[in-house]
C-alpha cells in the first residue's frame, strides 16, 4: 500500500539550513500527492501530540529558506528517552495516520530515532494490548518508516562529509576569527579562541587552516608531547620573532591533553601570560556559530536531503533498515542510521578511552590532511632542506579574473613548497608579469595574513600569451631557472597552459611540469565539479538577493536579477536554488519567447492568488537578444497594474569580498596535491602539463591534451556539468503550488 501522509521535525541543537530541509520535505512531499505534518518542538511535539502537530501547505513554509534556526522549532526532551514517553509518541504517530517520519537533528536525536523505530514492534503491540489502539491500527503499523538528516553544525556524523550547519558555522567562526585577527595584529596581542566541537574538531580545526591561526587544540589528537605547553609557547614566541603580528591559538570546547584532562580557554590564557610575558585575550565564541543566516551550502545541502529523504520514505517497505541520508563526494549517501549512529559513537568512544590514534583514524581523509596541512602552517620557520637534497624552483601565479581563495591558494603553496626545502618564485601580475620578468623569491613570511584575503595579492591579468610574450616568458623562466609551474586561475589561465604546451616545439623552456589549479567564480572548468571562488560568489549573490527580497515586502514586485558566470549557469542555478527563485534563466538552456509567454502567466497568476514578490535569476550570457532589460520591460508591460518589476544586476561584487571558508579550504587541500604533483613530476624529470579536479569525492590530475576534448570551446564550459541535475529540484519547490503540474 502506498505511503498517504508523513511528518517532518527538527530535534536538539538548532543548526542552519534546517528550514532549507523543512522546506524541501514538505513541498517534495506535496508534490508527490502526500499529506505532509510538521512536528513542532521536536520529540516533545511528538509526545504531547495536539497542536503540535500540524498538516502543513505549500505557504506555510514560504519565507524560511534564508533563515537560520529553526521555524518549527526544537527542543530537549527527557520524556522521549524513557519508554513511556516513546509509547504515547507511537500513539501520536497512529492517532495522526502518519507513516513516514523525517528526522533532522544532531547525533542524539538521531539515536533516539533509530531506538524508537528498533522498539516501534512492541510499542504497538503495547498499545494495542492496553486498547489504547485498536487491532486494525495496530496491523496497519507494522513498522515506522524513518529516514534521519543530520542537522548539526559540529560535523560530527559518520556517513557524510557535512552536515547541515556546519558550513554556516565556519561562516560565524571565519568572520570572528578575521575580526579577532585585524585588532590582534594592531596591537602585537595573543588571542585565545575557544569554539565548538565536543567530540569533534571539524570547526576549530577548519576554522585554524580557513584563517591562518598559530596554534589549534581538537579532541581527536591532543598534542603529542606531555610538554605541549612548551612547545606551544615556544612556537608563538618564535613566530612572532619570524615577523608574525598577531598569535591567534584556537581551541575546540572538547580539546584535551593525552591524559584525558580538558583544556580550558582560561588554561591556555594562563600558560601563555606566563610563558610570553604580556596579556593574552579570550574570546569565547559560543552560540554565535549557531546562528545567522544559512550559508548556500547549507540551503542547498538541507534542500537536497529533504527532496531525497521524501523520495526514500516512499520507496521504503516498513520493514526497511531506518536510512541516514547524507552526501559523499558531492554525491547524495545513503545508508544504514544504525550503522552510522555506531560508528559516530566510536570516536566519542574512542576518545574517552585515549584512543586518539582510532578516534584519528576514524575521521574522514580530509580531516587528516587538513591536519597534517596545519601543523606545517603554523611552523614560525619552514623545516631546513636535507644537505643533500635536491632544491627546485617554483613558480606560482595567478591568472584570468580574480577569485577569491587565489590567496589563500598561493600562500599554502609558498608555505608547503618551502617547508619540503624548494625555492619558492612568486610571480606577479599573471603571464603579463611573466612576460615582464616581475618574479620574486618568496619566503615564508612573503604572504603573512593572505590566507583571509581576497582579490589577488600576487596580482593576475586576464592576458593569454601570444606571439612575443612567448618569447619573454621563455626568458623570464630560463633567467630565474624556474622547474616548474602552478597556475591559480580560470579560463584563460588554462588556455594560457595549454597554449604553452603547443608551442614547447619553439620554446624548449617550456618543457617543464606545470599544473592549472581551478579558481574561478564561473565555476566553468573541466575536470573539477567545484572550482575555488564558486562559494564565495554563490554567498555573495545570496546575500544580495536576501536584501533585494526584504526590500519589496510590501509590494507586487518581480525582480530580474542578473548573475555573473559567463556561459556557465552554475552561479545562476545555485543562487536560485538557494533563494527559492521562482525561474532560473541560463545559457544551456536558452530562452525563447514561448518561455517568457509561459513565465508572465505564471506570475500574474502567483500575484493574483496573493504572491507579494517574484525572482527571477538570469544567468548574464543566458540569451543576447533577451536582455535584463528586455525582460524587465516585457513582464512590466504585460503585468500591467498588477505586478511591477525591477532589474538588479550584481556586477563586480560577486567577484570581491574574503574569500568562504569553503573555498579557502579548498584552496589549501588543492594547494598541497598541486605541490606534491610539481615535485613528483620534478623527481621523475617528468614536464607533464595537467589541471587539477575534484570530481566526486576524488582529487584527479588530468593532462592538459584533454582539455579541448572535455569543454564546449565556443562556450568555454565543461561538457559534463554535474549541477545540471538540481534544475528539477530547483523547479519543483518553486512551483506556485502542487498543483501547478497539472
Ligand atoms: P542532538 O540531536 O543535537 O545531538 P540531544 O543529544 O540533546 O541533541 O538530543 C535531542 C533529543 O533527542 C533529546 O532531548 C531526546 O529527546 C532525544 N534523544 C537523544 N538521545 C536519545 C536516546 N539515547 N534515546 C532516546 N531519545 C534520545
């Protein structure tokens, strides 16, 4: 029998993006023809039953997208964790018809569910034992479909890469630390800052590598040394001897030392008053990383899970293993909650039992890297070259339009190459500086404080070399000896290597490995699914949006607004996605008249039945005759008294901004496989040519020979766009309603 009604709720700590999973599940849900409750107050909602659970339209969950929290609300409840409070739950659950439960919460309320789904067999027979049910019911009820969403900004879950939140999260921590980082450099101070995390690092550890902080303490690897006290005060001191300003130490809330004890904020402050003789300033950041507003990953995340998490409770059989749904690689995962809720106990386990090795090991390989990357980048001084090794010399510059995360790119690969004893070359300006011998040996305090910024502090230019910058650029690399080569930078970047490649016949100094790395906000590169700045601009694009939305309140008034991202509708789909845009205009797409005949209907139509606002997103290439303007003047006329429109064309402020903490670790991982390719390659006296890609899940080198076999050249993008398959997600939730489809 097919599933006819289900109920969605939130549970234990809030975290953004739950209302983006909300919203998804229960208009998925009214799509697919289901009846669809919302469960306010988490598992008390469910034992108090009443008004608390309440039959949910496709309005009641318009306008929570972009906000943080939780609209339906959340609590703690003690009574669902006894038996007594579970049974009246199931009663609730039978007394409402419903058959499928979507649970979003943290790793306790996640435990809970996969306990009352294991009990769900006896509660009804108890139930049913007890004439609280009648027999019918209680055949009808053999089991209780659940599917579980982490909403959690710790990123503490096995089974996902992120949860819902904890991009947000590193969105408060990053502004914080950056804030914290500008007045600590004014005045030479030391900070401490303490951040959440009680079993997990995830956030201070990423919030160290996303900001550049000195020294971080996690729970999952206490220092290795009984003496880390020391060695701490020690490193901050020398650091500030190499020329650091400030000394920022971030510390998790579950930090520990190999003994177990608990790291305070106040032990750290005290141990570095006393071993670097000046003030040391805490700053606790608590329930701030909690709120705000949804970073886009976190709407988008929250919105695929709850579309997907819809899907699986109908295919399910109520004898179906209860389903975590989570994303792997880029890719949506499912599978067992038992099995997850286990594994994510073991590294809690693990690490109250001082087994840091497992509790390490038990974290995903990124977590890993991004450890070892940040006790190299904390170094005051790299490690000095073996006497005998063999010392290269590598160039790093930057190239197209800048993207922010270009920084942060160059400064870990400056950093990470000098530490493995190479020459570093900082090489400005892009390939017009390369033509223009403007190369510099970098040092490792070179790009001190980069890590936040955005543009381009090396500097880049969108100039593709040709004819006699070929032969300058052959003599700027055989005067500075430079081996080898990294290219941050976008399109032209890539053309630029590629273009190199084929003239190496005329420029033998061209016969060395140089590797493309992905930045650009188009997000238009082959090979890599996400490319640094993408993120950037994507929150960039939503935050105007969210203003642009709160603007017209009050009226019937549609806007236009235009996104960068050249031929690529990746900046266009996502921000729409993100924003619960009700159209989405792009490239691959086209338009045509018979569209915009389509889309004028359906907004007078949404503002006749009471709609106050339309968006429309227009990818700026999506169409040259049909213009922003053209577009604006058209749904203008047509709406006539009823609506008004306003064009908003984003420009350049997409481009600008400090780059997201997504993008900046992104930036560092890409910086350090770059780095280890360069030297292989080196090593082997190899010259390949490649760019650089994470393609679900995988990091991949591929030779730059591919490049014109993966892209559409006349619309310098990617064959495969990955993305494209969110169009019929991003369609359906902005439908005026469930019936519109028909
Ligand atoms: P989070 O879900 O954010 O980890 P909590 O650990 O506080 O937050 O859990 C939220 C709620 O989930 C609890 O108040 C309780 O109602 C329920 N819950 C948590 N753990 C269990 C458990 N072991 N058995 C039953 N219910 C639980």
């Amino acid at each position: 029998m097919a599933i006819k009604k289900i109920a969605v709720f939130t549970s234990g700590g809030d975290a953004q993006g739950m209302n983006a999973a909300v919203r998804s599940v229960v208009r998925t849900g009214l799509d697919l023809g289901l009846e669809v409750y919302a469960i306010y107050e988490g598992y008390q909602g469910l034992v108090d039953g009443g008004e608390r659970i309440k039959k949910m339209n496709w309005d009641s969950v318009g306008g929570i997208i972009n906000r943080g929290g939780t609209a339906i609300g959340t609590a703690r409840c003690d009574e669902f964790r006894t038996r007594q409070g579970r049974l009246i739950a199931a009663q609730h659950l039978i007394e409402c018809g419903i058959e499928g439960l979507v649970v979003i919460g943290g790793d306790g309320s996640l435990t809970g569910a996969n306990l009352f789904r294991e009990e769900w067999p006896s509660l009804v027979a108890e139930l049913a034992e007890k004439g609280q049910i009648n027999a019918k019911e209680a055949a009808a009820y053999p089991n209780m479909i659940i599917v579980g969403l982490v909403g959690s900004i710790d990123n503490d879950f096995y089974g996902t890469d992120m949860t819902i939140g904890a991009d947000s999260a590193l969105h408060r921590l990053t502004e914080a630390v950056d804030a914290i980082t500008s007045t600590a450099a004014s005045h030479q101070r030391t900070f401490v800052v303490k951040v959440m995390g009680r079993n997990c690092g995830y956030l201070a550890l990423m919030g160290a590598l996303a900001c550049g902080a000195d020294w971080v303490l996690i729970p999952e690897s206490p220092p290795n040394v009984d003496n880390w006290e020391k060695v701490m005060v020690e490193r901050l001191r020398s650091g500030r001897k190499a020329g650091r300003r400030d000394s920022i130490v971030i510390l998790a809330e579950g930090a520990r030392d190999r003994e177990g004890n608990y790291i305070g904020s106040s032990d750290v402050q005290r141990i570095l008053e006393e071993g670097l003789n000046e003030e040391v300033r805490v700053t606790v950041l608590g329930h701030v990383q909690r709120g705000g507003r949804p970073s886009v990953f976190d709407r988008n995340l929250g919105t695929l899970l709850g579309h997907e998490a819809v899907n699986a409770i109908i295919k399910a059989k109520p004898e179906d293993e209860p389903l975590h749904i989570g994303i792997k690689g880029n890719r949506i995962s499912k599978l067992p909650l038992m099995e997850c809720v286990k594994n994510t106990h073991a590294v809690a386990e693990a690490i109250a039992t001082k087994d840091y090795e497992r509790a390490m090991d038990l974290r995903s390989s990124s977590f890993k890297d991004a450890f070892r990357t940040v006790r190299t980048m904390v170094r005051a001084l790299p490690h000095s070259p073996a006497p005998d090794q063999k010392r290269f010399r590598i160039g790093v510059l930057n190239a197209g339009a800048p993207a922010p995360g270009m920084n942060t790119a160059s400064r870990a690969f400056v950093r990470l190459g000098l530490d493995r004893g190479q020459m570093m070359l900082g090489i400005q300006n892009g390939f017009e500086g390369l033509a223009e011998d403007e190369v510099e040996e970098m040092n490792w305090m070179s790009m001190s404080g980069w890590a936040s910024m955005g543009g381009s502090e090396l500097g880049t230019s969108r100039r593709i070399p040709k004819g006699s910058d070929l032969y300058a650029i052959a003599r700027t690399i055989e005067k500075h000896e430079i081996n080898a080569l990294l290219i941050v930078g976008g399109w032209n970047g890539y053309e630029a290597a590629h273009q190199m490649y084929n003239e190496r016949s005329n420029f033998p100094a061209f016969d060395i490995p140089i590797v493309c790395m992905p930045a650009s906000i188009n997000n238009n590169l082959p090979g890599s699914e996400l490319s640094i700045g993408a993120d950037t601009a994507l929150n960039n694009i939503v935050d105007a949006v969210d203003k642009i939305k709160q603007s017209a309140v009050a009226t019937r008034r549609c806007f236009v607004v235009e996104v960068m991202g050249h031929w690529c509708g990746y900046l266009a789909l996502m921000s729409g996605l993100a924003t619960g845009a009700e159209r989405v205009y792009m490239n691959e797409e086209g338009v045509t008249l018979s569209d915009l005949q389509k889309d004028v209907s359906r907004l007078t139509q949404g503002f006749k039945q009471g709609k106050r606002l339309g968006l429309m997103i227009r990818n700026e290439y999506a169409n040259s005759i049909y213009s922003t303007s053209f577009m604006c003047s058209l749904f203008e006329e047509e709406g006539k008294d009823i609506f008004d429109v306003r064009p908003a064309i984003l420009g350049h402020q997409q481009q600008g901004g400090d780059p997201s903490p997504y993008d900046r670790i992104m930036a560092t991982r890409l910086a350090r496989l770059c780095l280890d390719h360069l030297i292989e390659q080196l090593e082997r006296e190899d010259d390949d040519v490649s760019f650089i890609g994470l393609q679900g899940g995988q990091f991949k080198f591929h030779d730059m020979r591919d490049f014109s076999r993966m892209v559409d050249m006349e619309h310098q993008r990617p064959k495969n766009q990955w993305w494209m398959e969110m169009q019929g997600i991003a369609q359906l939730l902005a439908q005026l309603g469930p019936a519109e489809k028909e």
